[in-house]
C-alpha cells in the first residue's frame, strides 16, 4: 500500500491579529484590561528572573535539577491566563512561570528543586498538580482531570 494523503475530519479555524508585516489590526485585537496585562508582564519578569537565580544555583551545586524556562515564558503566561480558579493546572517540568501566575510562591516552587516534601504541597482550593520533571508523565492525568 502506498502514500494516502488523508484529509481532516474537521477544519480548524486560524486567526492572526498581526498581518505579514507585523503590523497589527486593531480590529481584531483581544481588548485585554491592562490590569491583566500588567499581571501577565509581572510573572514573566518574575519568572525570567527566579529562572536565572535558580539556574545559577544549579550550576553551583546548592539544588539538583532544575529545568530552564527562558524564551518559553510567553507560552505559558498566555495559556495560563485564560485558565478559571476551577480549572486544573497539569505543570510539565518547564512551567516555572504559569505556577507564579497561578499564585505559587517562590518559596514552594525552591522547596521543590531543593528535594524538601513540602515543595509539593499545593495551597487549599489551588487546582494545580505538582510539577513532575520526566518527559510526558502527566499527559493522561491532564485528559482525566
């Protein structure tokens, strides 16, 4: 049997709000609050910032592992920021940044890379999972949540 192209059972809609010049069409932005968008700035700031303290610890020696996040803040804040307090929050290891928008104290998330148990103790009524490092391991979790 040879190659078989196989079309989509579904379309899936695109939207761009910046055309192929980067310019972008007022028409079509999202109208963010700014309280919102100060809120996202802030924990990707933060993130970059705890992400590069962290990693030099790591390269000290004084904590084990520790998985950087740098260029992939944006990634996560944006998907994050959508999220209602009763939604669940499946962290993968590189998610630094969504557990400070979703409240994670600095704190926790230093007990966790230090090996302390109490790292992966999440806050009362916080639908969020605790990070898990291997590749992939809360995949099925997240479907079933």
């Amino acid at each position: 049997m040879g190659r078989k192209r196989i079309e989509p059972a579904n379309t899936i809609d695109y939207l761009s709000i910046l055309d192929q010049d980067g310019n972008l069409d007022d028409r079509l932005e999202p109208g963010i609050a700014a309280e919102i968008h100060l809120k996202m700035f802030r924990a990707m700031l933060l993130g970059r910032r705890f992400d590069e303290r962290m990693l030099d610890l790591q390269r000290q020696g004084r904590i084990g592992t520790f998985p950087p996040i740098k260029g992939q803040e944006a990634a996560q804040i944006g998907s994050v920021a959508v999220l209602r307090d009763s939604d669940w929050l499946v962290p993968s290891f590189r998610e630094t940044a969504a557990e400070i928008m979703r409240g994670r104290s600095l704190e926790s998330i230093l007990l966790y890379y230090n090996g302390f148990n109490e790292g992966t103790v999440i806050a009362e009524g916080q639908k969020d999972l605790p990070l898990s490092v291997p590749v992939a391991s809360q995949v099925l979790h997240a479907v079933g949540l």
